[in-house]
C-alpha cells in the first residue's frame, strides 16, 4: 500500500498544537521493562513533533488488565505506565506527568476527569515537557463494544488538537486506535509508515520467500498461515503448530496437544496438497519426559522420518539444532532473498537450541532480506544471540517489526489497510480530500 494514502505526520502543522500520540510501548512485564526497543523505535516522531513546537500527550497500553470472562479491570503495578515514564525521563532528560484519576474499583477508571486540565496547562506554558495517560486498557471504554467506546474517543479527542498514531502493533480498532480518528484531525507517524514500508517488503518480496512461523496455539495463527503458505515460496513450522501438524499429517500423537489443534492442523494439511513440497518439515524434534524443565536422561532426539503411525510422544519442545544441517534445509534458508521470521522453536527459557540454530542459518545468508516480526521473537533473539540482535538493529539486511501480531494480520488480509487503525486513517484522509473538492467547488460556484 503506497503511502500516499496515508495522512502523514510531515503534513500536519504542529506548531502550538497539544498532539495526541498513541504508541505501542506495552512493553513492561510485572512491573519490568525487558527490553525498550518498542518505546526507542517512537522517537522520531517524538522528536519532530517536538522540534516542529507540538505539546505531546503520550498514550498506550499495558498487558491485559481486563478479565475477559467477567470484564473486570485490575488496576496495579504490573499494567502501569510508570516504568514506562521513568525510563522516557531517565533516557531523554525530560518532566513528564502521569494524570491519576477515580476508580471506580473493577470497573476501573470511568471518564477522564476534569483535573488532567492542569496538566495540559503545564504542559502549554512548558512547566512539563509531556504527559503520559494511564493506561488506556485502565478505562472501561478502550475495549468496549457499546457507546463506552465512543464515548471514551471523544474524551480522548478533547485534550488535543491533533491525533498521531505510531502504535502499529495495536491493530485492534480500540478507542484509543481506532475511534478517535472520528473526532481529530489524524496521521500516521514515522514509526507507523516505516512498519508499512517494511511490510511492502514482504507483500512484494524478492524470490524465494521464506516464511518461519511457530507458535502455542493452532488456532491464533491459522488464518496468517494459510495466507502464507500461498504468499511463500517455502514455510517452516515449528512449537506446538508444527507438532499439530506432525500429528495430523503422520498419525502421531504428542502429549499437549489439544484435539482442537489436531483438527485444525489436519484442514491446514489438506489444503497444502495444493501446494507441494512448499511445506518444509524440520526433521529432528526434541522429546522430553518433563514440561518445562530440561532434565539430564530424560529427553531424547527423534528423526520424524522414522516416526510409524500410532506412535505416542510426550512433550516435543524444540527442534534440534542438527535438523539446519540436513542438504535440503540448508539449501532451503541460503538461496533465499527474503526471510520472514515470527518464532520461537523452542519453549522458553530452558529450550534454546532450535532457536539459536535457526537464527543462526538465516545470518548465513549474506544475500536475504530478513523480516522479524513479534515481540517473543525479538526478546528471544536479544537473549540469545545479543551480538546479533544489536547488529540486525542497523543492518539494511535485517528490520525488526514492532508488532508481530499486526503483521501476521497484514498478510492474512493482504494488505496493511485491512488492519482497522490503519484503515481509520485513511478513510479519514480519503473524506478530507473529498470536503476539499467541495469546498473548493463552492467558492468556485459563489465567484461565478
């Protein structure tokens, strides 16, 4: 999708404007931050909002305080913003207040109230540098389905005069996504267009496409891989999706995995009779006696081409690093152009070496383009192989997504405008163009 269907940053006129900023800095994990590549990556567009004389608000979520099953909300330490705010403090040496409002126990914060007035003032007469909101999935109406929803937009809307979303791994149409673009002024900022430049990338990729996905659950993911399976010149499976698949294609069974998953997995096996030998199957997995643990004599390695039918497993936790060495899979990764990678092979944080296997092959190739996508994979990637993780950082060869999950849901729809966020945007660029032709042929009409 070309950017020129986007309302960009660079088109909007900032100077002495409160602008909104809707981020992806969900980041914090129990009240830590792992790792700040998220928040880093949004400092363009903070930087030039703030050089072009714009009042920041920053805002985003954190985790999941809401309980999907009774829509409770839990308001505590471990979906805060606040270790968010003092690293932003403590790296860019800036004031940045957090409002605090009533809640209203687990129906968590109802409206924003009139005392965040303060802080804006503050923030317009440069007593503060920024404010950072709560967390948005603190407010019952971020994720609502009823009038909540736009109830809670409009309120956003109201302490701004500009709305800049460079929150591209939020690709649910939340208020705070989605909803406000009915109420401001909106662009997509630099962060939002690099994702969807890089995405280009794999949309028009240079042949052959490698695409690696692995996963906990068929069923979260199988959408993404039928697109991909058709999109791709090779696919390679791995956690408990390609054990799924094992199971359905060779009559296996593999302890942990759900009958669900099988019956997916046995459809997806179906439909790659379409498509033969696009498939590629990591022939070495990993059995273990125990869940979790890695325990001396109670693992084993398996050669899946020797696997009979009716033949029961335990738990299968990785892939062993040996199967990168077999002719065909190593053909498979080299003559590659470009690498699409959203997976962990192995279940963290005892089951390491299929995934450091993997990412090792795929630096082999001095010829590809490599994608990474999704937050699991960039932190195991960072724990594992650091010296390459900080070198993929600046590599033209490499680009790390923020968002794995938006990406997966881009190429299931075909096209980054089919996340709902991105769509917003442009539909709303699409209705500004359309109010200026008609503002334009009214004064045309009251001339003649």
């Amino acid at each position: 999708m070309p950017l020129k269907n986007l309302p960009l940053i660079q088109e909007a006129d900032l100077k002495n404007k409160v602008v909104l900023v809707r981020v992806d800095h969900n980041v914090v994990k129990q009240g830590v931050i792992h790792d700040p590549y998220r928040i880093d990556a949004t400092f363009g567009t903070l930087f030039y909002i703030l050089s072009k004389g714009g009042k920041i608000i920053l805002m985003t979520h954190v985790g999941r305080p809401r309980n999907k099953k009774d829509g409770s909300i839990t308001q505590d330490d471990s979906t805060s913003v606040k270790p968010i705010v003092e690293y932003l403090q403590n790296k860019l040496h800036l004031t940045i207040e957090v409002p605090s409002f009533y809640t209203h126990g687990k129906e968590g914060y109802l409206s924003i109230e009139s005392n965040i007035n303060h802080s804006i003032r503050r923030l317009r007469e440069h007593e503060i540098d920024m404010v950072y909101l709560p967390n948005t999935r603190w407010f019952t109406g971020e994720e609502a389905k009823d009038d909540n929803a736009d109830r809670f937009a409009n309120q956003l809307a109201g302490l701004a005069d500009i709305y800049v979303n460079d929150a591209f791994g939020s690709w649910q149409p939340h208020a705070s996504t989605y909803g406000i673009t009915k109420y401001l002024p909106s662009y997509a900022g630099f962060l939002m267009q690099k994702e969807i430049e890089n995405l280009e990338r794999i949309f028009h990729a240079k042949q052959p496409l490698v695409s690696v996905v692995a996963g906990s659950k068929f069923d979260t993911k199988i959408d993404s891989l039928y697109s991909l399976l058709q999109r791709s010149d090779h696919l390679v499976l791995g956690g408990v999706i390609y054990n799924a698949y094992l199971c359905a294609k060779y009559g296996i069974s593999i302890k942990g995995v759900e009958a669900s998953d099988v019956t997916l997995a046995s459809q997806f096996v179906q439909f790659a009779q379409q498509y033969p030998h696009k498939i590629v199957e990591l022939p070495y997995i990993l059995e273990s006696d125990v869940f979790g643990e890695r325990v001396d004599g109670k693992y084993r390695v398996h050669d899946i081409r020797t696997l009979k039918p009716g033949t029961q497993l335990n738990y299968v936790l990785d892939i062993a690093p040996e199967s990168y060495d077999e002719p065909q899979i190593l053909d498979v990764f080299l003559s590659a152009k470009t690498i699409f990678v959203n997976a962990v092979m192995g279940l963290v944080p005892h089951f390491n070496e299929g995934t450091i296997a993997l990412d090792t092959v795929i630096d082999r190739n001095p010829h590809a383009v490599k994608l990474y996508g999704g937050g699991d994979t960039m932190q195991e990637l960072k724990r594992l192989l650091p010296g390459l993780y900080i070198m993929a950082l600046d590599s033209k060869d490499y680009y790390i997504f923020t968002g794995g999950g938006a990406v997966l849901k881009a190429i299931e729809q075909s096209n980054p405008s089919g996340l709902a966020p991105v769509k917003a945007l442009i539909d709303q660029k699409a209705e500004q163009e359309k109010w200026k032709v008609r503002l334009a042929s009214s004064r045309n009409n009251s001339e003649y």
